[in-house]
C-alpha cells in the first residue's frame, strides 16, 4: 500500500475499512477471519464514510460517489465544488445528524486555498475557512466542538458547533506545534484524527513516528511511539473499540526511511484502555 488513510470501522459488520490514496483503492478487512476485499476508485480517494443505506460514501477527487460494498457498483453523487488539476477530497467525518464533512488538499501547498466542505442532504456548502491541507476533523463527545487541523501549518483548529442546524463558529487556535523541521525535537505535523470516549483528541503525527493523545483543552496527555515515521490517521474498532487500528504512509519516502521503518505503507494496530466512540452514518 503506498499511503493508507481513512480507516474506519464499522461496528455492524465487524469490518475495517479504509482507503489507499495514490493507490486509488478502498479497502477492507475482516480481522477475526483475515478476509480481504479492495475497489479499484478511478481517481484518488481522500476518505470515506459508512452511508444509511449499506455501503459507503466515497470523496474522490472527481467528487462524490457511493460505493455498494456488496455489489461493486459506483455511482456519482456530486461533482467536485474545485479544480480537480490542483485540488482534490482529503480527510473527512460524519457528525451526529449524518453530515459529512470533509476537507480538500491544495496539492501545489503554496498558499490557503482549501476549505472545509460539509454534504448534507446531496448539498455541499463550503466553510470558507482557508487553509492548506484539511485533515484531522473530528467532533467533541457533546457535539459542540468541530476540530480541524491545518497540516503544513501545523496547527490545531477548534470550532464551535451547532448540531441542530449545523452552523459552525469562528475557528480558534486548539494546539500549535514546533514547525522547524531541522531541530532534532521536531515531532512532525498533525495528520488524521479521533475522538475517544473521554473527549480526548487523539492525533496521528506525519513524520513524527507518534500518536498523540490531547485533552479538550489542548493539552498533551499522551505519547505512543510507532514503528513507523508517517502515521496518517487513526480509528478505534474490534468488538469493545478498544482496537487502535492506525494507516501509514510510505509514498515519496526514501528508501533508507523505508529500510529503517518496514512496516510504512501496513495497517497497524495495538490494544489501548480507553475505547473510542462508533462512528455515525451519512444520511442521504
């Protein structure tokens, strides 16, 4: 695989989904009995979500699509709301009410041209939030905060959030980190996220070869380090959630990182005290 991401278990169907970017390809994974299933995706996926009718919903960088999981078929949702030559779907969520927010990659990195857009009933809207890279959203247990992060800024948004009618407030700075790639205590720059059932904020760290526990104020809790330099997302599953199941990356990577790290580019996964919340389905 040559950059996992999204991965997201599906509490129903004791089943691990998740997506292969440059890959073009969804997965998943049926841990007690190892069966494995992939869809080849005509353009690159950037995450996914389980849809209230079977299946899964799928933000490709040709737009919206829904994915039937037992027959294979595709089919087009809503084109995409940006120009596909620079900009593609990146990581995305459902809230409680089954909107499904999800952020775009400005691929040239260069200035804050991506945003935060939310689906909701085949509609998109956009936050018109600007930033660089949309990854690690996320929603508090109580459902009243909407986290963001902003990854080449390597920073940590939160904002305040209105379930009932899905307003969201003006962003305020959640956790800034080190951004000097030379020092030595650099620990790389915040990536994929989840939520647990204690209301901390768990966050993969890209290049930082760690996960990151942090409380709703923002304050680091806990560190686990990973056999790997690039983690890209986390979901928690297996039958009480308490299955971290982690994607890696290992596109673009060197081949002395790789020699160093074998496992980029696996799906790991490690037992943890803390249980992680079911995640919610889109509604159509």
């Amino acid at each position: 695989m040559r950059n996992g991401e999204s991965p997201l278990w599906d509490v129903d169907h004791a089943v691990l989904y998740w997506i292969d970017i440059p890959g073009k390809a969804v997965h998943r994974l049926h841990p007690p009995s190892r069966m494995h299933a992939s869809w080849p995706m005509p353009s690159e996926p950037g995450c996914i979500a389980l849809h209230e009718n079977g299946g899964l919903i799928v933000a490709l960088r040709s737009g919206m699509a829904h994915l039937d999981t037992v027959t294979g078929t595709l089919r087009e949702l809503l084109p995409p709301p940006y120009d596909v030559g620079t900009t593609r779907f990146n990581d995305g969520r459902c809230d409680a009410a089954g909107r499904f927010w999800v952020g775009t990659i400005f691929e040239p990195r260069d200035r804050a041209n991506a945003s935060l857009f939310c689906m909701e009933h085949g509609q998109l809207r956009d936050l018109r939030h600007p930033v660089t890279t949309s990854n690690g959203v996320a929603f508090s247990c109580d459902g009243k905060t909407l986290y963001q992060s902003d990854t080449p800024a390597h920073r940590i948004l939160a904002y305040d959030y209105d379930m009932a009618s899905g307003q969201v407030g003006a962003p305020r700075l959640f956790h800034q980190f080190p951004a000097d790639k030379t020092s030595p205590t650099y620990g790389g720059r915040p990536d994929g996220a989840a939520v647990d059932a204690e209301d901390a904020y768990w966050c993969a760290m890209f290049e930082g070869g760690r996960l990151l526990r942090l409380s709703s104020e923002g304050e680091i809790l806990s560190e686990i380090r990973l056999p790997v330099r690039c983690p890209t997302m986390l979901a928690f599953g297996g039958p009480d959630l308490r299955t971290l199941y982690i994607t890696t990356g290992r596109e673009n990577r060197s081949a002395a990182e790789l020699a160093q790290y074998p496992l980029s580019g696996h799906v790991l996964s490690m037992q943890v005290d803390i249980p992680g919340r079911r995640e919610f389905n889109y509604i159509a």
